[in-house]
C-alpha cells in the first residue's frame, strides 16, 4: 500500500464540491490554485464560496475559459476568522463563506465541502446546517497522518467531541473503519483503542467499557494500542475520545516543530555540520515530504450530511487539490456509515 | 537556566539512597556504575538491593576499596520482570529487590530509592509499602523533559493515576511546581492545565472544574496549554491525569524514535545525504545529547514518603548516577509537600 490514496475519481461522478475560498492563512490563493488543480487532475466541479469580486479576478488571471467553465463562484459578504470563538461566530455570520458552504451541500448542489478555515467553526457549522447522518450519535474529527512504515494512520475523534461515553468510541471505531476502507482501499485494517497499556484491563473507566464494546464488532479490533504505537504502523484506525485524541495531535505537531529546530540549531554549531546539512538536503527535502500532511487534504469530519473536510490553516494548493478529491470520495464513506449505523448495529453492540 | 539541574550535594547531607539493582534492561551493571559514579561525585552513600552474590563480584572488580565503603549490598532473592503483571508481582514477590529497596526507606535506612524496574510495579510497592505523605490524596508520576529553550519541563501525572477529580489535578500543581523551584531551583515556574485549547472554557469536565481550582492557588497559573506547548519552553509545570499524561508521553517517546528512523533513511537514499551523515555526525551526537532524557535520572514519583525515583529501562549509568542525586534532593520536596498539603489548602481550595 502506498502513502497515498488512490488518484482515481470516485466511479462515475464529476461530484461538485463546494470549497471555502476565504478559509486558510494565504486564502483565497491556495484555495483557487487548488480547485483549478482539481478541476484538471479529477474533472471536479467546484463551487467557490467568498468575496465575488476578488475571486472573479484572481480566477480570471488563472483560469483558462475551459477550466473557468467547472468553476462557480458562490458570493458570500462575510469571513470567520481564525481566532473567533466558533459557536458565536456560526451564530452570528450567518453569510459566512463557511455558512454559505455548507448550505451548498444541504442544498444538495454540492456532495461536500472543504474548508481550511477555523477547525471549530467548521465542525459547529457542519454539525448545525448539514446534521448527522441517521443513527450517528456523534460525528467525529479523523486525523490523517503518516507512519514509519509509508502507511496512512487514522485517528478519531481529535478535537469534536470531548467527555464521550463508550458508545461514541464504538461509532467512531465503525465510521474510521469505513473511512480507512473506502479512502486507502484495505480490505481489515487493523482498529486499535487509544489507552495506557495492551492488555484488556489496562485503561481509565471510559476505555475499559469501550474495550468491552469493540472486541465485539465485526471489524479487525488488535486491542488496546498505546501512544508509540501512532507511528509505527502497525495500527491503521487509532480510536479515542476527542479530549485525548486533540491533545495527542498538538503534540505530534509541535514535538515535529521541535526536533526540527533542534537539529537544525545542533548542524550549525559546526562548519562539517553545515557542510553537512548542505550535502544532504535533497535528504532533508525528502525527510520533509515524508511527513508532509497536505498529501491527505485535511481531516474529514465523519457521520455528518455530506463530505467535509477540514484543512489546515497552512494548507497549500496541493493540501487544498487533494481535500477535494478525498471529499468526493466521501459519498460512498457516508452511504457505507449511514447503512452500518441506522440498522442499530453500534446501539445494540451484537450484530 | 540550565538544561541541567544543579549538581550539588544537598545541604549537610551524606543521605542514603536504595538502589535497586536489579531493575533495568542492563541490570546490575548500569546500577553499580550509576553508584560508584554517585559516591564519587557526590559523596553518596547507597544500599545496593539484589543478588548478593553477583553484586558483590562485579563491585569488587569496579570499585576502589575506599569506594566500596559507601556502598552496601542488601540481599535480595527475587526479581520483578519487566512485562510481569505488577500488582501481582508486588503482591507475591515480597523479597524482591524492589521491596527490599521500599523496606530500606520505611525504616529510616535510605532516605529515597532509584529503581529502572518495571514502572507500574514501582509504583504499587512504593505506595503500599512506603504510603502517602500526610494531606496526599494520589501519589503522582512526574515525567521530566527537555524543550526547545534548553530548559526542562515536567508534566505530572503520567501514569499513576487514570479517571482523576479535579482536587487531584489541585495536587498535582503543588506538588509539581514544589518539585521543579527545587530541582530546578527556579523561583515561580509557570504551571498550566493540559487542555485543548487556551481559553477558560476549553477542555473537557476534568479540566474545566480543575482550571477553577488552580487559579486560585497562590502559583504561577498560566491557564490552560495545549499539546504543542509541551516542548516550546513557555510552561514548567504541566498538569493532567494519568490517563493523558501517559498517552502524551509514549507519543512523544515513540515520534522521536519515528523522526530519527525517516530522517536516517531519507539520508541514506544517496550518496552526498551518506557524505553529509558523515561530515555532521558530530551534530547529531550533540542533537541526540539535548534530547537525552538521561540527565534528569527518571521520574520522581511525588506524594510518597521517601524519594522515589523510577529510571527507564534502558537506563545508562549517568541515568541512575543522575537518579539518585534528584533522590537526594527529594528529601526537601517531601517536605514542602507535607507542609502544603497536610494543612488542607488543596482541599478547602481557598487560602
């Protein structure tokens, strides 16, 4: 299996995805740079929601009058900053690029959305304007990230839900399932429960129960899997509750941060090392893709009314190019969550 | 500051110390070394606990005779494995090196212990033998780590207790930043609640009733940190339960291990990243050297009656020499712990 999802378009769809053109850091550039990659790489249909005026010109400027054809500019008058508090701010800009987002995909003019903005304010949108699918309790935030073995892993919930109860794991378990399946094409990735311990009593309260619950799904479940075990790939689906699973990523992120700056303080103590470092920065270079997340797109919001995906504030064209093709793939990732989850299966714990 | 805490002998103390010398990966020669090392730098006096036989061969081929003055070996028959169950073992096992180490400081013998054995089994055997200082409500592992300033930080609880109440968190904050102006001898550290995301109001049940408590403590409180704060050397103290602390302190452990494995590969993919290898070695030594958790000797366990000091497996002998100077030092933490907590101020919340 390769790092990378597969490149195909979902069978027989140009789905249209409508994407927050004022979401990210460098919005909208890395928006419409990556729509228009899309539009050429997948034949997607794209609807640009923002300021009309603004994304009239840049997408002018770059467009060819072919690829402007699959494009749609949805005006929107009003912007949800990075540092707003979410759930005011989703009350409250109601004419937001977000809000008019995901009306799109409610409205059924578009299967999904992506949007690089406020990771808060896009799940209370989401969740609010598109609703859950039937029989999802709670919908769930994966983490997409790569391991040392050229493997995708996937964690959930990282930051939508805190304070879950044991059968919100259990969902989670089934919905990161699918999503694995449908995204990465593996017939039993392996489900592993976040705890402090492998055997089966090893854990706090919530885990414990858990543990009970998802040894008894029809999925490969290998037990509890501890925090060294994100990177080593020997886990495909990480499940946890949202509190654990947050903190888990910030983590990650910065502890990359670090070790980055610390090996890069360490090679200019000394001339052989900057000598050094500049010998090997082709290897640098590819030690850096490696860990590159934009190659996933975002973080796709699982169990809610479409396909969102949530991207980094940093994201870039290629981020931006590959959120919409995995938000198109995630029209069967929802049929396939919908059917296991409204048939009660998570509810009743035996199949 | 100083990455390094200070390396002087507690004041008027030639303090005795147990050391478990059958504890670690390499057992006993990284505990022998590691107390020679003690002897001679700081005038350590230790009780070597374990197999009489084998510890007094191998001391009398490593240390002077004047060196083995300080150093007495306490029998000990049995051994607690690695992987073994530890309630269990500690329950069973009542001559294991371990409990003899515990027996030594109940009985005034040695003022603390270092053992690099199996963490859990430390834990229970300290408890149950040596018991909580008076007004403790949860002994606490505190994991002590290197950040990108050069300073170290400490982050408590990471293991001994899972499912915590807030007035536990409470605890944690004062025994956490009595530990770090001692050992690090720095006069208000910062303290902040693990959480995600900076905000009061952020976090889960836990932290949100336990952020209320810590303001009201006479300390430094920062508010809530995220898991990227970890390693940015903006926070000393950092509080959370067991439960994520351990989950967050295996991740760290195994990304380290991760970023290292990708980063070699990708320098060994071509020949000028192998000369660079080559030509920056020295960088790397030195790179490896900050991330070294050795320096700090373990993780006290704090809320004990006694220094406990539990080392890594895979300790070396400049961990365990390390270990037992903090044991030595814990002797004034214990003291401010017993005088903070036994008057009740983390109970009644108010001053």
């Amino acid at each position: 299996m390769s790092i990378l999802p597969s490149n195909e378009a979902p069978a027989g769809a140009a789905l249209t995805i409508a994407v927050d053109a004022m979401g990210s850091d460098g919005a909208p550039h890395p928006e419409i740079t990556g729509a228009l990659q899309a539009v050429r790489h997948y034949g997607a249909r794209i609807l640009l929601t923002g300021n009309a005026e603004i994304l009239r010109r840049e997408l002018a400027a770059a467009a060819s009058p072919a690829e402007r054809q699959a494009i749609e500019i949805v005006p929107a008058d009003e912007v949800i900053g990075m540092d707003e508090p979410a759930v005011r701010a989703v009350r409250s800009k109601r004419n937001s690029s977000l809000h008019i987002a995901c009306r799109l995909v409610r409205e059924g003019r578009a299967a999904g959305l992506v949007s690089a903005g406020n990771t808060g304010a896009v799940m209370a949108c989401a969740k609010m304007i598109l609703g859950s699918l039937p029989g999802v309790h709670r919908p769930a935030l994966a983490a997409v990230f790569p391991n040392i073995r050229n493997t995708a892993s996937v964690m959930l919930d990282v930051g939508a839900n805190v304070d879950c109860r044991p059968d919100h794991l259990e969902q989670f378990a089934i919905m990161g399932e699918i999503y694995y399946r449908a995204i990465f094409g593996m017939e039993r990735p392996r489900v592993g429960l976040l705890s402090i311990g492998e055997e089966e009593g090893k854990g706090n309260e919530l885990t414990r129960e858990a543990y009970a619950r998802l040894r008894q799904l029809p999925l490969h479940f290998i037990g509890n899997v501890e925090g060294r075990d994100l990177y080593n790939g020997e886990v495909e689906v990480i499940v946890c509750d949202g509190f654990v699973g947050n903190v888990a990523l910030k983590i990650s992120e910065g502890l990359v941060e670090t070790v980055r700056t610390l090996l890069k303080e360490s090679l200019s103590r000394t001339l052989s090392g900057k000598v050094g470092y500049v010998l090997s920065r082709r290897a640098y270079a590819h030690f850096k893709q490696r860990l590159d997340y934009s190659e996933y797109g975002g973080a796709p919001l699982l169990g809610v009314r479409g396909g969102v995906i949530i991207s980094h504030g940093r994201s870039n064209a290629n981020a931006i190019k590959n959120a919409i093709r995995v938000a198109r793939e995630s029209h069967n990732v929802n049929r396939a969550i919908e059917h296991e989850l409204s048939r009660g299966r998570a509810a009743a714990t035996v199949e």
